[in-house]
C-alpha cells in the first residue's frame, strides 16, 4: 500500500513535470483564460446595447416628423447620427456611415396622418449584425408606436372624447410584459460565463488529447518507463487527469473573482454550480484522454479533436436552440461535456434553479464520465497488455 501511494505520487510529479516543460501550453492553460476572460468582460461590460446609430430620411420636414426624429434621439438604444431631407442611396449610406438603420419619413406624412391616411415609415435594417439590428428595429418601432397613440389619443381629444376614454379606444386592451431572469437583458451575463467555460473546455480537451499519445510517441509507454512504476490503467487515468483537475480549480477561481469584477449575479445554489463545474471538467478531461487513446499520434489527436471542440459551443443549445437543429447535431451536442454544463448554468446563474432542477443535467455528466471512463480504461488495459507482452518479447530475444 505504501509502494502504491509513493508511486501515485510519483506519477503525478511526473505529470506536472511533463505540463510544465511545455512552455507555450503553460502560457496557453493557465494565462491565456485569464486574459480572455478579462477581454470578453469589458467587452460586453455595459451588459446592453446602447447609442445605435442610425440615419433618419425626413421628407415632410415638419413639427410632427421632428418630433418622431426627437423621440429617436431620446430613446436610449438609439443615435440619430444624420437627418438628410432628400433621397438617398441606402446601401451606399450604409456604407458610409455604418449606421445600423435608416428611418425613411414620408413626404406629406404630418397632412397624412391629420387626414387619416394612414402614411407609411419605413425602416431599413442593417442585417449583417442581428443583434444591434434586432435592438435597433425594436427601438423605432416603440417610437412609432407611442407616437401613433400619441396623435390617435390627442385627435379623439379634440373631437371632444375625455382622456380616460380615448386611451381606452386607442387601447382596447392592455399587454404587460414580464421580464425574468435577465430582466436588463445583458449580454454580459448572458454570454460571459458560456464563453470562459467554453474556453476552458476547449483548453482541456487540447491538454489531454496528448496526455497518452505523448507517451507512446516518446516511447515511455513500456516498463521502461511509466509501466515501469504502474500497470493499473484505473491509476494511469487519475494521474493523467490529476494535474489538469488541480490547474482547473485556479482557473475557476479567477474566473469567480472576475465575476465579482463584473458584478454577475450570484447564484441562490453556489454549491450545486461548482459542483456542475466539477464534473464537466472531469468529464471533458476524460473524453480528451480517450482520444489520446484512440489516436496515438499526438498531431492526428489534436487536429481530430478541434472536430470536436470548435463547434462545441454552438451545438450545446445555448444561443440557439437544439431541438431546432438536425437530430444529428442534437445528438453530437449531447455527447460533449460542454452541453449538460451549460444547461446548468443558465439555470442556476439565472433561473434561481435547485439541485432538484438541474439533476437532469447533473445525471448527464455522471452518464459522460461513466461512459468515457469505461471506454478509456477498457482501451488502456488492452494497450497496457499489448506493451507489456512486447516488452516480454524483447526481453526474451535479449536473453
């Protein structure tokens, strides 16, 4: 028991020995989260978008357009970059400006819309961004509707209706919109946390995607070498994992105080994520590791790999929905570690959820280590087996 425990310990010097020789992935497991983390931050530090500029067309040019350009200007997801008076080129202003949106006001709108003929504002969004466009579109469209009840409530005002009830014609019924989770609709917290994992994740999987090949490539892998003090493939596991496990809970720690930086919200069920957290760099380690197996090469298990990790963060579901992709692709986000965890955190981060909410996604993980581990220990017994009987063979030809 004593010899097993001083060989454990042994390995596992040996680990950080090998991660530690390896300058450039030092600099990339260990800093290279942290300056990612601190630069998506202050990126989408203002949490919302905010002054979009846009380019206002006004061809009546009178108070009741001024006044529409006005509310514009007021609106706080909204810049009114130009108002030009004639007709334009819209691509071209585009071009020139990049405004996200230009806002064309008809001619005679004012007499139009006093004579009840329903004049008509057009909005042109600039759809190579969806996400300002979608913010920019929403913001205009507020503007005109508030405008519009604006005039209908005032018109039946002056036909002699009182207040109360002309906002009741204008409105014949009343929609309130709720919020939850994320009622400040920041990016920060929606895309932060996803990203840093993301990132990480990515990180672990290129960490382990080299944790056996590199052996069997350096010719280690024989009792010479790491056989030499373990055959145990339960043993060889944990040890390769052990390193990248320990360096993962400094990298969750900065990535904690950052959020404190950044003023996230803290979750109701802090246990439950780190837990979540736990396992998802288990599991990601373990399926990194399984590739090393499968593919001894250490170039040919890197370059498969990205296979796996680059379109990671996009098949989990988290900005677009899975049931919505093929099934095919719903079925490869749920093989990656990514997936379950990111489920999680949206619901505890945000959702307020419990243990007993996330315990699906808890079970997923568990299902992804038992799998993985099963597999890899299967495949590494038969590769302990297959060096050991070679080595018995040179051996006898020695002798």
């Amino acid at each position: 028991m004593h010899q097993q425990i001083n060989n454990f310990f042994y390995l596992v010097k040996r680990e950080f020995g090998l991660f530690w020789s390896n300058k450039i992935f030092v600099v990339a497991f260990l800093i290279m989260p942290v300056i990612l983390a601190f630069l998506l931050g202050n990126v989408y530090m203002d949490g919302a978008v905010k002054h979009l500029k846009i380019v206002v067309v006004d061809k009546d040019n009178t108070p009741m357009s001024n006044k529409l350009i006005d509310m514009f200007s007021d609106h706080p997801t909204l810049h009114v970059l130009e108002v030009k008076h004639e007709t334009i080129d819209l691509d071209q202003t585009i071009l020139d400006t990049r405004a996200i949106a230009i806002v064309v006001i008809p001619e005679r709108f004012e007499s139009d819309v006093l004579n009840k003929r329903n004049p008509e504002v057009n909005s042109y969004l600039n759809m190579s961004n969806t996400v300002a466009a979608g913010a920019a579109g929403t913001a205009i469209a507020q503007c005109n509707g508030t405008l519009n009840a604006g005039i209908g409530i005032e018109a039946m005002k002056k036909s002699g209706l009182p207040a109360s009830v002309a906002a009741q014609r204008i409105q014949p019924f009343q929609l309130n919109l709720f919020q939850l989770y994320n009622p400040g609709q920041s990016y920060l917290v929606f895309l932060w946390p996803a990203l840093i994992f993301s990132i990480l994740h990515q990180l672990l999987l290129l960490a382990m995607a080299v944790s056996f090949s590199q052996e069997i490539e350096n010719n280690t892998f024989n009792t010479a070498g790491i056989l030499g003090r373990t055959t145990s493939a339960f043993q060889l596991i944990i040890v390769k994992m052990f390193p990248y496990v320990m360096l993962s809970m400094i990298t969750l720690l900065v990535f904690y105080l950052f959020s404190l930086h950044f003023k996230l919200p803290n979750p109701v069920h802090p246990e439950v994520l780190f837990l979540s957290q736990i396992l998802m760099v288990i599991s990601t380690c373990l399926l990194g590791g399984l590739y090393s197996l499968i593919f001894p090469s250490q170039l040919k298990a890197t370059e498969l790999l990205l296979c796996i990790a680059s379109p990671a963060f996009t098949v989990s579901g988290f900005t677009w929905p899975a049931d919505q992709t093929p099934v095919i692709l719903e079925v490869f986000g749920k093989i990656i570690p990514l997936t379950p965890y990111l489920r999680s955190l949206r619901a505890l981060l945000l959702e307020g959820a419990n243990i007993h909410d996330v315990m699906p996604f808890i079970q997923h993980q568990l299902i992804l280590i038992a799998v993985y581990f099963l597999i890899s220990f299967i495949l590494l017994k038969l590769k302990i087996r297959k060096s050991l009987r070679v080595s018995a063979e040179v051996k006898t030809q020695e002798e």
